[in-house]
C-alpha cells in the first residue's frame, strides 16, 4: 500500500448523523407520498367513475333517492377496494424495490461502509470509484483522474473531467478514477432535486400503459355508437328522456372493464412478489410483461453463462513459455489498483496472496513486491481498456519506480516499443509483434481470458497521466478461466424451449466467446465482432443479428446498436449485464436485466434484479411474468365478451319492449357484483400455453371472442326474453327480475370455461376464484328473496323459471366451451377437441 503520513479521515460521528438525518430528512430528491385524497380524486376523475357520480346527481335532481343511494355506494365500494388492493401491491413492490436499493461508500468514525442512500446527510465523506452513482451534491476533496458523466443533468454525453475542490451533484456516474468528497446537499436540496420538484410530471408511458390506452380507446369506440343508439330509441319510444339517459349511461357503465388497472396492479405485484422468492426482483411493474413477452435475451458471458470465478491458470511470456516475470508485474499493478472491483484482480491477488500463519512468506514462493510503495494510478477506462500503476522501492540506497500497466492484449501491444525473453529486453519490431499476437490468441484460443502486462522504469515526478503511457516493454500475459456454468447448457435450451432466443454480446475476444458459446449450446457458425459492425449499415446489421448468436469484441455503443436493431425488428429484447458500460444498453432495451452485485450504474438502470448469477434465475422470472400476464388477459377475455353480448341484448330488447329491460341500477348493480367476481383471477392458475412462447396484447383476440361470444351470449338472453314474456308472461318487474338473475349467472358461471385453454374440469381453478365465484351467483339467486329487493325494483320468481333457468345455463357453459376451444386452439397450439 502507499505510504502515506497523515491520519485518515474519520467523516461524521454516527450519532451526529443518526440526528443530522432525523431533522433534514432522507436524502431523496423526489420522495413518493401517498395522499388518500388524491387518489380516491384520481379514482374519481376516471370517465367511468365520473360518469356514475353524475348519474347519482341526475337520480337526485330527478328525486330518485333510491337509486342515487345505489350508485353511490357502488362508486364508493369500487374505489375502496382499488384503493386498499393497488396500496397493498405498491407496498409489495415497494418492499421489493428498497431490497435492491442504492448503496454508498460513506466513512464514519473512521471506518468505512455500504450504507443506503437514503440515510446520507449533509457533511458526510464520501468515496467515489468507476461504477458508482453519485449519492449527493458532493464536494471533492481529492480527485484522480476522476470522469463523470452528467448527462441527466446537462444532457452532454461525453464524459468531464472533475478535480478537487470542484463539485459533482446527484444524478450523475463516475465512468473512471476515484475521489472523495463531503456532501453539500442531499435530497430535494440538490441540484437534481430542484429540476425534480419543477419537474414534477409522470414518466413516458411504457409499453404496457400504451397498450392498455390503445384497449380503453377500443372499448370506448365500441360503445360510443350502440350507447347513443340506445338513447336514441328508447327516448323516441316516448319514455322518460332522464331515464333513458340513465339506461344509456348504465349500459356504457356496463360493458366496460374498469376494474382492469386493479386487475393489472394486483396481479402484477403478485407476479412480482412470486418472483422475488425464485430471486428475481422486479423494480417496476410493467417490466413484468416485458419480461413475459421477450423473446430475445442479449447476455454479456462473465457470471450468466460462466461462473464468474476466475482462476489463473498460465503465466507466460511473449513467446508462450511459463514465466513469474509477467505474475510479479501484474500482481504489484492489482495489488495497488484502487479503481473498480474486478475478477481478474481477485484472482491474481487470490492465487498469489500471503500465506495466513506467515505474512512473510507468500502461498507460492513468488511474487516478491516487499517494499514497494504506490505512486500513483491511472485508472482503467473502456477506451484505452488497461490500467497503470506507479510504484516504488527502495534498494541499495537508490530508488526503482516502475510504472507497470495490464489490460487487452492488442490496447497493452498498442504502447509498447520493447518485448521481453528470458530477462533480454529486444525491439518490438513487426515479426516480434506478430509473435506476441499469436500467443495471446492461441491462449483465447483455448477459451483463456488473456491479460497482457508491460513495464517500464520510469523519472521521479510528482504525478501520472496517460502521455505516461508510452515506450513500454511487454513482459508476457496471463491467461484465466472462468468456465461455463454447470447448467448454461440446460438453461439456454430451456429459453430456447420457451420462445426466447439468447446471444451473447461481450466484449471479450472472439476466440474466447466462440469457445464458452459452443460450451453453452450457441450456434457459433458465425461471430459478429465490432470491427465488422463498424462497417456495417443499420438494415445490413438488423438482418445479420437476428441470425448470429455471437458478438465479440464489441464496444458499449455498438451494444447499443444491435439491441436497437433488434427491435426495430419487431423483437421485444431484454439485456443482461452488470457493469459501468452496461448501462447505455439496459436502457436501451426493453427490459434491462443486471445483478445483486452490479455496479451501481447498472443496478439503478436495470428494470429487473436477479439476486442470483446464472440464467435459470431469470427462466423462472419469466415464466412468472407470463403467469402474471395470462391472468391479465383472462380478464380482458371474460370482461369484454360477457359485458359486450349483455349490452348488445340491452340493445336489442330496448327496440322491442315497451318498458326498460332492465332499471339503471340493476344493470350497474349486475355489472359491480360481475366485477367482484373477478377480483380474485389474480389468484388464479395459468395454463402451460400461456407460458410456453412469449405473448403480447393481442387486440385482435379480445375483439374476435367479444365479436364471438357477446351475440352467443345474447341467444340466450333473448331466449330468456321469450320465455319470460311469453310463456310465464311475466309483468316489467318480474322481467327485470328474470334477466338480472339469467344474465348474472350465466356471465359469472362462465368465468370457469373463459379462464383457461383446455378443459375446464381439467385445469381446477384457484380455491379464491371458485369461491367469489359460486358467492356472487348464490347472491344473484337469492336476492329477489331478501327484504331489499322491492327497495331494488325486484320481486320474487316462480320455480318453473329456476327450472329453466338451470337447462339454459348447462347449455349455454357447453356452447361456449366449444365455441373457446375453436378460438384459443388457433392462438395457443392446442386443437379443438
């Protein structure tokens, strides 16, 4: 370690910043506050909440007290149990989301930490290191080589250079170098924090939230027409033009799905909470049905195809030949190094490292840096993709200082002029340099990681920086292994197996990717590298990415560009990765994938945390998404179908007969008991074709089953029109009676038949659903026989109706049945049988 004379800096107490934070708050730029007001007004302020609360007013301006009371509870009770299912599932996710939460280096009483973010306060010293999210408003008090990007604040992409005594603020990255500093500002009192506070706007819409609009402007252009016709008719049919507008508005009520965003918040967060126990952490819920719906996996190899641990297995020089002048090197440069954790360091200090009962004797008799001090750093960054280290022992009473530098082989060739062999140093000509690059591909070649080293003596001067760089002679390279992990093959077949393609995009060697691809099962008859991409147009490049499944030697922003190939392909396409270049990508795609143990960059801009390395973590994560979104799509199924054919029958009716077919506030309070039905599919079970291949909102399904099944379901009211009228000649009142329990229990029932692909007595639905199920419809039939029913325009009906009743909905199950296989069978694979 460097020598250094003054006493390292001991930062606050941690009393004074326990007290600190009690009164300043947490260091939040934007903390979310839940305001229950706000929301039951947001509740409200939806069109279809909005246009019962002014069918209330209209009922209380006509003086129907009764119905008014009605409405108004059904708005009451619906927004009371969006309000407490939606909080529960923020809870959740919330809970989820502080798991994964930022951390920072903060020193108190001396000793430094992780600690969260949030619990930073004013005067607090902090360290910063390549990969790390600036945690504050932050001034420095020393600065080495120290870039920051700070593009969300100035929206310049390029990196800046920062040094002591200057400032960097809350929402900016160290890309390189190392610096500590005080903290100014935290939370709403950062520079960040004020643009947040003006800014203070939702975010773009994600995919999910635009399909979800483009499904509300598909329902709404649905009812718009049959909703004015319906006025249209019955106000000409001389009835009472307020109650016409009443049945009309009830009508719109009814045949939309306004539980869906519950439905959507509640079964996401389960999603959510499900995969958090397979170890996949879902920062935001709509990445669920992204998650669900890729089909291409773009990985980098280091930790999700191979284990991450890195062994040292050769040590050679130019030429090939085992030698400890390359490991002496190397070994002093990573055992100064203070920038960015790496594997390769870890097992370079790991394989030579002290021995635990001698410190003065090392585990391998070799390397032997006993009185070297460090100088000085110029940290590793992806351009120049090596590190230098300056250091210094004192000998004879002369001083050596060398200045050692590590890195790819062709970035370490690139400023050498000398090789060394057998302790001879010789000019690094061209037929020398050739040599030396046969050996580093001959060792990636046989799947090695290589390291190249070089030195050189350096003059006494105060400080370091790349012009340094220069005139260095190559001593060898170091050759690691990090095998392919014992279940990549079986995973990525797996994917595969489930509709999702994996490649692997690095930056490695192309022999070294070639060699873990063929090991994990990747197609290697093809290896896109950088170099070949640079050449490459956008359409030339999206119609060779679709068919590689190797891409080596790429830089940061050309993993950019084949992600967003990709997708102008029509690919939904997630990417895993886990370090500072990583983080352009994971926003990038669709859905950003990183590790418990990534750099901070790259854990703030992923979608999802996998707390476990490997790829089977992120299987299981899918298939969860899938669940979720199955369950989702259930709904649309069931809701739009069932409320389509009763509006179409309102229709209908509303030509013929001369009374209403049914009073506004049974049609609503129809349509609410429906609804409650409903609440619990996101407890449901989830067929193995809605997880098999990746699904997407399918408009087209939901209208070709509202367009299917809405007129079957229509048959069987006007079915129960002709029995009522004509063969028990019931009166208006027991005919609303009649359609409100037909209409009830046949589009309740056959949530059992909707719900899943197959059979279903073959698929047993979850014990919740059954249960609100069979509750709702035993509520229906009982209640023209409570005290409330004359209070609710209903009256009790005759056996032989419940007779009737019984055979119509057994047939209608049954023809619906039929009628779902021939539409699912087409989209999920499975005949009609």
């Amino acid at each position: 370690m460097s020598a250094v004379s003054e006493a390292p800096p001991r930062g606050l107490p941690e009393a004074e910043a326990a007290i600190r934070l009690a009164a300043e708050g947490p260091n939040d730029p934007a903390p979310r506050r839940r305001r229950p007001l706000a929301e039951l007004a947001r509740h409200l302020a939806n069109p279809l909440a909005g246009i019962l609360v002014l069918a209330c007013v209209a009922s209380l301006f006509a003086g129907d007290v009764v119905d008014a009371t009605i409405i108004l509870a059904i708005v009451a009770v619906s927004a009371a149990i969006e309000a407490v299912q939606t909080r529960s599932a923020r809870a959740a996710a919330d809970a989820l989301r502080k798991s994964v939460a930022t951390t920072a280096t903060v020193v108190r009483d001396g000793v430094a930490r992780e600690v969260p973010r949030a619990t930073l306060v004013r005067g607090d010293l902090v360290k910063l290191s390549a990969g790390d999210l600036v945690p504050a408003d932050v001034r420095l008090e020393t600065a080495k080589d120290l870039h920051v990007n700070e593009a969300a604040l100035t929206g310049e992409s390029l990196p800046v250079e920062r040094r002591r005594e200057e400032s960097v603020y809350l929402g900016s990255s160290i890309v390189s170098g190392t610096a500590t500093g005080t903290v100014e500002a935290t939370g709403a009192h950062t520079r960040f924090g004020g643009i947040a506070a003006k800014l203070d706007a939702p975010p773009p819409a994600t995919a999910l939230e635009r399909d979800v609009a483009a499904f509300g402007t598909f329902i709404l252009k649905t009812v718009l027409f049959l909703v004015l016709f319906v006025f249209v008719v019955t106000a000409l049919g001389k009835r009472d033009p307020l109650g016409a507008l009443l049945f009309s508005v009830a009508l719109a009520v009814g045949v939309t799905p306004e539980f869906l965003p519950m439905i959507m918040t509640i079964t996401l967060a389960r999603g959510a909470q499900h995969m958090a126990r397979e170890k996949c952490i879902v920062k935001n819920l709509a990445a669920i049905q992204e998650l669900g719906s890729m089909d291409v996996l773009c990985s980098d190899k280091t930790g999700t195809l191979t284990t991450g641990d890195m062994t040292l297995e050769e040590h050679v020089d130019p030429l090939g030949v085992e030698d400890e002048r390359p490991l002496l090197l190397a070994y002093l440069n990573s055992y100064f190094e203070s920038g960015i954790e790496n594997p390769l360091d870890e097992a370079l200090l790991e394989h030579a490292k002290l021995d635990p009962l001698d410190s003065a004797v090392l585990r391998h008799a070799h390397p032997d840096i006993r009185g070297f001090t460090k100088v000085d750093e110029i940290p590793f960054d992806f351009e120049r993709r090596r590190v230098t280290v300056v250091a210094e022992r004192a000998a004879d009473g002369t001083h050596e200082r060398l200045l050692v530098t590590k890195g790819a082989p062709e970035h370490v060739l690139s400023v050498c002029t000398a090789w060394e062999v057998r302790d001879a140093v010789a000019p690094l000509d061209e037929d020398a340099r050739a040599k030396c690059l046969a050996t580093a591909k001959s060792l990636g070649g046989k799947g090695y990681r290589v390291l190249g080293v070089a030195w050189r003596a350096t003059e006494q001067k105060p400080a370091y920086d790349l012009h340094d760089e220069k005139e260095l002679v190559l001593a060898g390279f170091l050759a690691f292994l990090d095998p392919p992990r014992d279940d990549a093959r079986d995973t990525v077949a797996a994917l595969r197996a489930r509709g999702v393609t994996v490649k692997m995009v690095t930056g490695d060697a192309e022999a070294v990717a070639r060699h873990v691809a063929g090991r994990v099962g990747l197609d290697t008859t093809r290896v896109l590298t950088g170099a070949q991409i640079e050449r490459l147009t956008d359409p030339a490049l999206a119609h060779l990415a679709e068919r590689v499944s190797v891409f080596a030697r790429v830089s940061p922003a050309q993993k950019t560009r084949v992600l967003a190939v990709l997708r102008g392909r029509g690919h939904v396409v997630g990417f895993l990765g886990d370090g500072i270049n990583d983080a352009p990508s994971l926003h990038e795609a669709d859905v950003g994938i990183s590790v418990a143990g990534a750099v901070d960059v790259a854990r703030e801009a992923a979608d999802v945390i996998l707390l476990q390395p490997g790829l089977a973590v992120l299987l299981a994560g899918i298939v969860e998404g899938r669940r979720a979104f199955g369950n989702v799509l259930k709904y649309l199924l069931m809701g739009t179908s069932s409320n389509f054919g009763n509006m179409f029958s309102m229709a209908g009716a509303a030509l013929f007969l001369p009374f209403l077919p049914m009073l506004p506030t049974q049609i609503l309070l129809n349509n609410f008991l429906y609804d409650l039905a409903q609440v619990s599919i996101p407890t449901d079970r989830v067929d193995e074709e809605l997880v098999r291949a990746p699904r997407r909102w399918d408009i087209g399904l939901v209208r070709r089953f509202m367009i299917v099944l809405g007129p079957i379901s229509s048959l069987y009211d006007f079915l129960t029109f002709g029995v009522l009228l004509f063969v028990l000649h019931a009166p208006e009142r027991e005919f609303h009676t009649g359609w409100f329990v037909e209409s009830l229990t046949t589009q309740t029932l056959v949530i059992f038949v909707i719900r899943t692909v197959g059979a279903p007595w073959a698929t047993r639905p979850s014990r919740a659903l059954a249960l609100t199920v069979l509750v709702v419809v035993a509520v229906g039939v009982l209640l023209p026989l409570t005290p409330v029913s004359g209070a609710l325009g209903f009256t009790t009906l005759p056996a032989s109706y419940y007779a009737f009743l019984i055979g119509a909905t057994g047939t209608y199950l049954l023809v619906v049945e039929r009628v779902k296989r021939l539409l699912l069978g087409k989209v999920f694979g499975r005949p009609a049988t």
